[in-house]
C-alpha cells in the first residue's frame, strides 16, 4: 500500500490539525488523506469548503479496492487505487459537499547537514604503502604519512604552506 500513496497523503494526523493545515490553504476544494483516529485501518478523506471541512471514510476492501463510506441505500463505488478514488471526486456532482481541486502535498521536514569534506584515509594508503615497499619502513616520521607533492583537495580552504621537497606540513596560526 505503501507504493500507491498520493501525495497528499499526510498518515497520522488529528482532526484538528487537519482542520488547521486546510484552513491555512483557504481554498475551496483543497484536500488531503490522512488516517482515521476512530476507525483502525481506515482512511479520512477531508475536503474544504467555505471554512469547513468535510469529511468522508474512506475504507479497503479485502480485495485491495478502495470505496467512501456512503449513507444507507446508496451504491457503493470501489476503485483500485487511491488515485482513482481521488481522480473519480476531482470531477463535479459525484456526492461530496465540493469536488476535489487542490491536493495539500505533507511537508517533510528538510535534514540540514554540514558538507562533507571527502574521508581522507591516511593510516589506510600509509599501510598499503609500507606494504608495497617489501618490508622497508619509509614514509613519513611521527606516525604521520604525508606525501611529497601530493596536491590539496580543490574544495579546502588550505591555511598552510607546504615547504618544497619536504615530508612536513607547516601550519600557521590565524
């Protein structure tokens, strides 16, 4: 079921803050799809008009088909997916209080993250170095392996002076 969500699924959502996230949208016809808080399982299809919300069950089969919970006597229309329900009362005159015209897409919340500089593996290329050298301990002193030459990153911002034709780095204080 996951795969055939529309995007104006929002999951777990009150029906106050239904009410809070339509009314900030204050457009006839807008919509959303959230889960039911009285019924497991089940699916509210709310709808905005002139200030108030409507809202309809929306309920599956064991088939998979979806259909709107409907007054007694009425007959009961089923669709494959939620974006058929969704296409089918996008049209006029088909039983809601307003057809369905503007789909409140959920707002995720956006994962700020510092850039990452690329890892740098020093100990590791040193190893596989000292490896290569057939039992020979060259490199660099301190425990340290920097190479000769070895050009700097383009995106660091180098705040130090390597000495030509030397094993060491010189860094300078700000």
């Amino acid at each position: 079921m996951a795969a055939a969500l529309p995007e104006c699924y929002h999951g777990a959502m009150t029906k106050r803050e239904c009410e809070e996230v339509l009314g900030r949208k204050n457009k006839d016809g807008a919509y959303l799809i959230r889960e039911s808080e009285t019924i497991q399982g089940a699916l509210c299809l709310c709808v905005y008009k002139q200030k108030v919300v409507y809202t309809y069950r929306v309920l599956q089969a064991h088939n998979g088909n979806y259909t709107l919970l409907t007054a007694g006597g009425l007959q009961e229309t089923y669709f494959k997916t939620l974006g058929d329900l969704i296409r089918n009362y996008k049209r006029k005159n088909q039983g809601l209080a307003i057809h369905l015209r503007h789909a409140v897409k959920k707002k995720t919340p956006m994962l700020i993250q510092p850039p990452r500089r690329p890892e740098t593996q020093p100990e590791a290329s040193a190893g596989r170095s000292a490896g290569r050298s057939s039992g020979a301990s060259g490199g660099a002193s301190g425990g340290h392996s920097f190479q000769r030459g070895a050009a700097p990153l383009p995106e660091e911002d180098n705040d130090y002076e390597n000495a030509p034709n030397s094993d060491y780095v010189e860094v300078i204080p700000d």
